[in-house]
C-alpha cells in the first residue's frame, strides 16, 4: 500500500497525487511541492489515503513541507501580476487589431514563462503580437488558443440551472457527453434546452446517465406484449423514477402500473416500420 495525498493549484485545475512524506496534512491545507514545472504551492483537496501500489503509475514526488505564510503571500502577487498581464495583452492584442478574444494568463512557478489563453473564431496570425508581448513583459509568452469548454471554464458564468457552472467551480477534467445521454433520460432533444452556455451538451447530461440506464433495465422495453391485471397490453412508454410502465390495453385505454404488476409475454418486441 502507498500513501498518497490529492493537491490542486488552480480553482478547478486537475488533481496532482503526491506522497505526504510523513508530514500530517489536512483538508485545504496549503503545501508546497516540486513538480515539473518547478516548486509551486498548491492546496490539499484530498486528504491522506492509501491505495495499492498497483494503481501508481508513475513514482510519487514528495511533499515538501507545509506552506508558510510567505509561500501564500508571493502566490497571491504571482496571481496579482498575472491579471495585470492579461490586461496588458489585451491593449496590445486591440492595437494589432486581431480577432481574438484573451480569457486568462498565467505565469510558470519561477517567472520565466507567461501563458496566455484566448479563443477565436479560426486561426490568427499572432506573430507581431507575440514579438511585442516578448519585447514588453522580458520573458518567454506562449499564446494558446483554447475551445468553448476551456472558455467557459476560465470566465466563469451561471448555467441554466441559475448556479454558477460546474466547469468553473468543481470540474477539473472534461468528460464525454453524447446526444444518447439525453436521450436515454427522455429529456427534449432541443440544442437550446440540452447546450450549456458553452454550445455543447450540457456536463450534468453525465451525473444521472448511469443510474437512468440501470433504472430503465428494470422495465419492459417499448412494444412489448405484457400481461397486467388488465389482460394482454403493449407497452408504450415507461418512468424510470417512479418504476412505472405505460401500456395500451387490447380496448386502446392507456393506463401507467407499478413495473411489478407487469409480466412478459414470450413474444418478439412489436416494432415500428422502419425501425
């Protein structure tokens, strides 16, 4: 078993592991580690746990202690400088008169690099801007063009739920969404009421997929003959929260039953033309 412990540098960045070395940490604690960009101060957002040897794929670095009050304090003016530059960028990306919008900048651990994300319509040539950016701030810049979801994720925003995005707060890795997710909740298949303020479908079509398609197993699928209480029925449709079965009696009456009132004729599913 190994030891290990879950540290984030970002608001919603990715989850870093790390072997505590002895060192007893909490939840939310600041510490500072050595990763490959340097030693950079992060916070725990998974405490202490063991896990097997087996899931490690890559040897752990150590925590290397804590984080004083110093280490936060030049975080903090790291994090002031970085919006500083990004409102700098975006004079000189107006000057340029480029079709680029400047979400974010961020600076590596030691200064040496500076990071700037935007987003566009196609591809820009930024070369000029790049030049002027490296003759301004004396250091290396990387301009890096990023897609809906990452521009969401940086600035942040209200979903259609009225809470602030998933993207911003908590998710650090985007998952695969499909069309079928929706589908399989009976949710309207609608762009407008399925696409987050991103355009794509919506993250939170993934959290109940799992459990709907668990649930919906459970009934009998769509045009199949069943025997209910009220003699042979097909059914038509089906709630898989209320575990209930809408079928059409041989009368052509409609009615919804508890899926335990339900038992399967050994018939082949009834399928519409085309189907």
């Amino acid at each position: 078993m190994t030891e290990i412990v879950g540290v984030r540098f970002k608001r919603t960045g990715r989850v870093y592991y790390f072997d505590p070395a002895g060192i007893e940490l909490d939840l939310n604690d600041w510490v500072v580690v050595e990763t490959e960009h340097g030693v950079e101060v992060g916070r725990v957002v998974i405490s202490q746990k063991q896990v097997l040897s087996s899931e490690i794929t890559e040897p752990l670095k150590p925590v290397l202690r804590k984080a004083e009050e110093e280490d936060i304090r030049q975080r903090e003016e790291s994090e002031g400088k970085e919006t500083e530059a990004l409102d700098g960028c975006k004079e000189m990306a107006n000057q340029f008169n480029l079709p680029m919008k400047l979400l974010a900048a961020e600076y590596n651990p030691d200064g040496t690099r500076l990071t700037v994300y935007f987003s566009a319509e196609g591809r820009v040539d930024f070369r000029d801007l790049l030049k002027e950016l490296t003759n301004t701030f004396k250091t290396r810049i990387e301009l890096r063009q990023v897609g809906s979801r990452d521009k969401a994720k940086l600035l942040g925003g209200v979903g259609r739920c009225g809470r602030p995005l998933c993207c911003a707060t908590y998710l650090s890795e985007f998952n695969p969404v499909t069309i079928k997710m929706a589908k399989e909740q009976a949710l309207p298949l609608n762009p407008m009421k399925i696409s987050g303020v991103c355009g794509k479908l919506l993250c939170c079509l993934s959290y109940e997929y799992e459990q709907y398609r668990i649930m919906k197993e459970k009934l009998p699928a769509s045009g199949q003959r069943v025997s209910t209480p009220m003699g042979l029925a097909t059914v038509v449709g089906g709630n898989p929260l209320r575990e209930t079965v809408i079928v059409q009696l041989e009368s052509q009456a409609t009615v919804e039953l508890p899926v335990e009132q339900v038992s399967i004729k050994n018939e082949r599913p009834l399928r519409n033309k085309g189907a």
